[in-house]
C-alpha cells in the first residue's frame, strides 16, 4: 500500500495527516481513497476526471499531473493545495 499524506484542509475527510491506500495508478489510489473516505476524491478531481486546478500531487518528491502515472505500493503520495494570498 503507497503512504498518502494528507494536507490539513482534508483531513477532516481522513481525520489524520497520513493514510494507507492501494493503486496501480494515481487515478485507482485516489478511487480507493474515496472508498475509504468518501467524497476526498471530488475534492481533489473533477467531474472530467481532470486535477482541480488548485491541487498538486507528488509522487517520491516529482511533481504529477497525470491521474495515469503507474504506482508501487512503496511510494509516497502527497496531495498538495495551492496557497494562495496577497
């Protein structure tokens, strides 16, 4: 199972900073978050299965847009928000 850290405006979803969840891709583990816990998902995806604009996700430190991207169960997943002020 890949390690998913979690950002705080999430974890109300998850209720901790750092899940477990299984994937052969980016796309399957963010379904099988949603499982676990539902609605993360839309939170981080849209309706056309394309990132929200304001999330980022890490994969091991590189930077992924693709929902296609082939997982190991020993990576490192972070979701990240996009901050934003002035």
């Amino acid at each position: 199972m890949a390690r998913v850290r979690i950002p705080t405006p999430l974890r109300s979803y998850t209720g901790r900073a750092e899940v477990e969840a299984e994937g052969a891709t980016l796309g399957a583990l963010l379904s099988d978050l949603d499982r676990l816990y539902p609605g993360l998902r839309f939170r981080v995806v849209d309706e056309q299965e394309r990132t929200r604009p304001h999330v980022r996700f890490f994969v091991n430190g590189e930077a992924v847009r693709d929902l296609g991207r082939p997982l190991s169960p020993d990576d490192v997943v972070f979701i990240v928000p996009a901050l934003s002020g002035g």
